[in-house]
C-alpha cells in the first residue's frame, strides 16, 4: 500500500523542506518531495495541514509508564507501555532494566519478546537496554543495593540468549579487567558507562576497549572538576562519546542543557526520558524496582530520602524543552531524538526522511505534541 503525506513541514537530520511531501511505499520511504513537485498518485492522501513531519523517535532508556514497570515481567504491561509511547511520538523503545536478580530480569526480558512475538500495533522494540547491575554503590541513584554485582559477560550472555540485549549501563571501574567493554561489543552489545565514581583514567581505559556511550549524562557520574574532569568532562571533551540526556528541567538544569548543546557536538547528543512507571499518569505514589516513590510537580523521588527515581518525562517534550532552552535549529536538534540513537546502537535504516530509510514518521503540531504516528508506514496513531 503506498501513503502520500502531503502539505507537510519535513524536518530531518540537516534538511529541512516546507511544504513538502513523502511516499511511503509499504514499510518504507520511497520518495520525498520538495514544494512544487508534481505529486504521484497513491493508495491513500494525507493533508498535513503545515505540520511538522518528523523521524519517529527512539527512547533508548525508558523503564516504564502508564502505571506499568518493564520489570513488572507482565505481558499486558509490556504492551501497554509500548502502545503507549506512540503518544509521545516514540515508534522504537528499548526497554531498560534495573538492578535485579538475574531470574527477574531474565523474566521482564521475556514479556519483550512476547510482544514482538504477539504482532501488537505499538512501537518496534528490537532490544532492551541493562541498566545495572554492574554499578557502584556509592552512585545508586534509585537503584537497588540488595541486587549489585560485578560485570558479568556470562550473565549478558544469558540474557542476551532470551532477547538481543542491545545496550549495558554498568560502572566501568567495577570491572576488574577493565575488558568488559571489548567484551560486550564482541557479543554485538553497546556499552555505556553510569552509576559510577570513575576517574577521568579509568573511563580513558574502557575507551580503549571501545566504551563509547555514557548514560543520562551528569547524573549519578563523577562531576568536571579542574584536577580530574571525571565522566563529565570526557563526554564534553570527546565529540564521538555518545551521551544520554534527560532534558526536563529537573534532572539537568536550564542552564547546563544550553552548555551541553554549545560544548557538544549535536551529532552525539541522544535525548532519553528515563521514565519510571508514573509517566503520563497523575500525581502520587509509586515504585520502582521495589522501593517507594512519591510524584509531584512533575519530579519522581524516593520517599526514602528525596533522590529523584527516573523520570516522568515523555519524549517530545525533551525535544520542546531543548527547543526553548537552546533555541537551535530543528535540523540540529531533531538529530537528538532518533537518528544519533540509530548510529550509537547500529539500528539501519531509522532516524532520517530519505528515500530507503523505514517509514517510522510523527507528525507534530506547533506545540511538539504528536498527532499521526506511522510505524514501518502503518498509521497507528
């Protein structure tokens, strides 16, 4: 079936056309049409009315929303937080784990691939991201104590044998070997770095095994500072480090998001939500990976002592955020949300409006709130 969006604001990695259109031919982008282009005949018209046509997003770190946690291990919720993060805009998800005993993780890893497996009509999930267990207990964050450990390749192999594991968080300096890096990219795994204490030395040797990635960047990692500038200052000083940022204000203030997007290179900057069960429910009490949470004004905290417990962040509004704050373009920025994700995970073919490239489309309208999602050029929002 081929789909012809039409009167449409496209912006894509570097390329921005107003009133242009897309064919979608199937799963995938067959043309792209600028203003004054004799448009084809197709199978379906859709008039976009001026609004914005975006890639679909890629939340490469999300442990849940709509009251359900992808560790709940429970088929309905594996379902609903996919289907839900249409509504964000979002049409690839790697749901991200917490540190857990193996056997629960191996089970939440299993709902995964039930529902790639069901056909349900929500985002595509091609992997999920391990956040933990492999991290420092001075940097938990909302991690679980009870459940850290050292990193373990025969363990990832496991689990990477029950669904693909696409990408590791861990602590690069609780791995003795300091080879963990190397190992997960043998096995085809992106590794990041997070939850750490590491010295500017030790991320410098995981680099030369190849980590290249550090997760929701600022947050529970060694801060800049003039004698050793620690996990901040790598990823600002090295434009190929991938990083992760969760821009809602809360996490990152205002102004360390403007630095970011000044210092950084716009190609290596990943917008994430981070978002814990609560996202897009109301005010209240909840949980994550077995200790208590308490939402309000927006910010997710332990109830314990006050620490903030993931996010309830949905993806588009990352995107308005960085918009507001940082006033670039939107061909710069756009880059955030799902074409930098492609190229740090080896995902082909998403991330960008070109001829070949999948048929994963949002459109947005002029508060960055999506209205049609397509997913391999099938409306499903």
């Amino acid at each position: 079936m081929s789909t012809l969006i039409k009167n449409c604001h496209i912006v894509s990695p570097d390329l921005e056309i107003a009133g242009g259109a897309v064919l979608l031919d199937g799963q995938l982008i067959s043309a792209v049409f600028a203003v004054g282009d004799k448009l084809p005949e197709a199978d379906e018209i859709i008039d976009a009315g001026s609004l914005k046509l975006v890639p679909g997003f890629i939340d490469v770190h999300c442990h849940g929303r709509s009251g359900f946690d992808f560790t709940d291990a429970d088929d309905e919720g594996m379902r609903t937080i996919a289907v839900d993060k249409l509504r964000e805009g979002v049409t690839t998800l790697l749901p991200t784990t917490l540190t857990l005993p193996e056997e629960d993780l191996a089970a939440a890893l299993k709902t995964a691939k039930h529902y790639v497996e069901s056909g349900t009509k929500g985002c595509k999930v091609p992997g999920v991201h391990l956040e933990g267990p492999y991290i420092n207990c001075n940097c938990l964050g909302a991690q679980n104590p009870d459940y850290v450990r050292k990193p373990d390749i025969e363990e990832v192999k496991r689990l990477n044998a029950v669904f693909p594991v696409l990408k590791v968080s861990y602590a690069v300096e609780e791995d003795d070997s300091g080879v963990f890096a190397a190992r997960l990219l043998a096995e085809g795994i992106t590794p990041s770095c997070v939850h750490s204490q590491s010295s500017y030395a030790e991320f410098a040797e995981a680099r030369r095994h190849g980590l290249c990635n550090l997760s929701h960047f600022c947050n529970q990692m060694t801060p800049l500072h003039h004698r050793d500038i620690g996990l901040v200052g790598a990823g600002l000083l090295h434009d190929e480090v991938f990083i992760e940022f969760i821009c809602d204000k809360l996490h990152i203030c205002p102004e360390m998001i403007k630095l970011v997007f000044k210092v950084k290179n716009s190609s290596t900057i990943q917008l994430i939500t981070d978002a814990m069960r609560a996202a897009g429910m109301p005010e209240g009490k909840y949980d994550l990976g077995g200790l208590e949470v308490v939402v309000k004004d927006n910010a997710a905290r332990l109830k314990s002592n006050g620490a903030l417990a993931g996010s309830t962040l949905l993806l588009n509004e990352a995107l308005r955020n960085v918009k507001e704050i940082t006033g670039l373009p939107l061909t710069e920025l756009i880059k955030a949300t799902s074409w930098n994700q492609a190229c740090s995970l080896g995902l082909s073919g998403l991330g960008k409006i070109e001829p070949g490239f999948y048929a994963d489309l949002v459109l947005l309208d002029d508060a960055f709130k999506p209205v049609k999602v397509f997913v391999d050029g099938e409306q499903r929002l």
